[in-house]
C-alpha cells in the first residue's frame, strides 16, 4: 500500500466520523465503525482502483459497517422507547378538530436549490440530530441507508405499525424544523453566505 | 379522509405500497387540498436531502 493512498484515506477521516456519529449517535461506536472501515480500505485498496471518487467509496463501506454496528448494538443494548411512545398527539396542535389543517402548509421555494449550500446540509444536521434517538434512528435506517421497513422493524424490535409511526414522526417534525430554520417567512431562503 | 390522515398515508407511501382504495382517496384529497400537496413534496425533498448528507460533494462541513 503506497503511504500516498493511506493519507489520502485519512483525510476523510473527519469527514467519515461526522457520517457515523449522525446515524450511530455514540462517539466509541462511531469511531469504532470509521476504524474498521479505514482498515477494510486499506485491506482493499485495490478495490478503488479506477472508481472516481475515493469519499464516495469509502463511505460505501462505511454505510456497511453502520449497518452491522446498528445489528450489533440492537442485539446487546436495544434503544428505549422514545418518550413520545405511539401517540402522535405532538402533531395535534397542527390540525383542527376535524383534522384539517389549522394552517396550510406553504411550498417551499425551490427547495432542490438549497441542497447546494453547506448552510443548508448543516440546518437539516441539526434538525436530525433534534429527533428522539429511536425516530432518528427508524428514519436514517430507511431514508439514508435505504433500508426497509422489515429490516428496520427487526433491529428496533418493533411492529410495522410502528415503524410506519416513527418515520411519520421523523417526517413531520423535520418538516417543522427547516420551516423554522430555513424556508420559513423572514428567513430569506437561510443565513447569508 | 381529513388533512390528519392523509399526511399518514402520504408519508407512508414512501416505505409501503398502498392500496388501490389509499390511492384512490389520495388522488381525491390532493385535487382539493393544496397543503396536503405541500406535505407530499416536502417528504419526497427530505428523502433527496438526506441522501445527498452522504453523497459528500461540495467544500464545507460535509465535505
């Protein structure tokens, strides 16, 4: 392995860390899975060979290694129950008694533009990071690591009903929290850069 | 079906496929209600968005 390849791998470190610990929510953990996944690169540079981009590679491996430490930690130490449980009465205050809308939810003015700044990325961090564990946690495992309903039900023990609930939960309070932080009215499309 | 409900289902959706009749009253709600539509796109742009944290382009905390 040439020394170019292996500093070239550890400056992603930083970046790598910041990926798990979003998703793990454990500094040891986190770290654990960024080790083992610099290692595996190392073990398998040649692998890369050729691919464009080596972040976008070893994040791959990375999601893996996210994935077996979230089986592993499911079978040791389940996550407790958000304290929200299964009731969803934290929306109530959006809608009437008759379940209409109290106020209607605007657009949001192009929204895909705002993936392109850093400012951005960071707000929806925060938003997430803002979630109870387990809601984070269902709503990472589906809609980042892509996986599905099953597989999520099984790692945190709970029915699909519930699995359902919990992503809902993580779609709605995320919505709530960039119209707050970012699309809302007075915000003008977020901080100035 | 109420605005309640149907953001349910709107959200479900996007990890189960629904049934012909959740559909069908989905069609129906959204062809009157604008902020059900809204909800709709802000889910469906929260699935781009957190895909695009591991994608990694760009200079700056994530990259």
């Amino acid at each position: 392995m040439s020394p170019d390849f292996r500093s070239q791998i550890q400056g992603h470190r930083a970046y790598l860390l910041r990926y798990a610990s979003l998703q793990l929510r454990s500094p040891e953990a986190a770290e654990d899975a960024v080790q083992e996944t610099l290692l595996a690169a190392l073990a398998g540079g040649s692998g890369f060979a050729g691919r464009s981009n080596l972040r976008t590679w070893l994040t791959g491996i990375l999601k893996h290694k996210i994935v077996d430490a979230i089986r592993r930690s499911s079978r040791e130490q389940p996550l407790e129950p958000d304290e929200s449980g299964d009731e969803m009465g934290e929306f109530d205050a959006l809608f009437k008694q008759n379940g209409h809308w109290v106020d209607r939810p605007p657009a949001w003015d192009d929204p895909d533009a705002a993936l392109e700044r850093q400012q951005f990325l960071a707000a929806l961090e925060k938003c997430l990071e803002g979630l109870p564990k387990r809601t984070a946690r269902a709503f990472l495992m589906r809609e980042h690591l892509g996986c599905d309903t099953g597989e999520i039900c099984q790692e945190l023990g709970v029915t699909p009903t519930h699995c359902w609930v919990l992503l809902y939960r993580a779609r709605m309070a995320l919505g709530q929290c960039l119209e707050q932080g970012w699309f809302g009215p007075g915000r003008e499309k977020g901080p100035r850069t | 079906m109420n605005c309640k409900e149907v953001t349910r289902l709107v959200s479900q959706r996007l990890d189960r496929e629904l049934a012909l009749g959740e559909r069908a009253a989905l069609r129906l709600h959204f062809a009157l209600c604008e902020g059900c539509r809204n909800v709709q796109k802000q889910f469906e742009f929260l699935r781009r968005a957190v895909r695009r944290l591991g994608e990694g382009g760009g200079d700056g905390p994530w990259s």
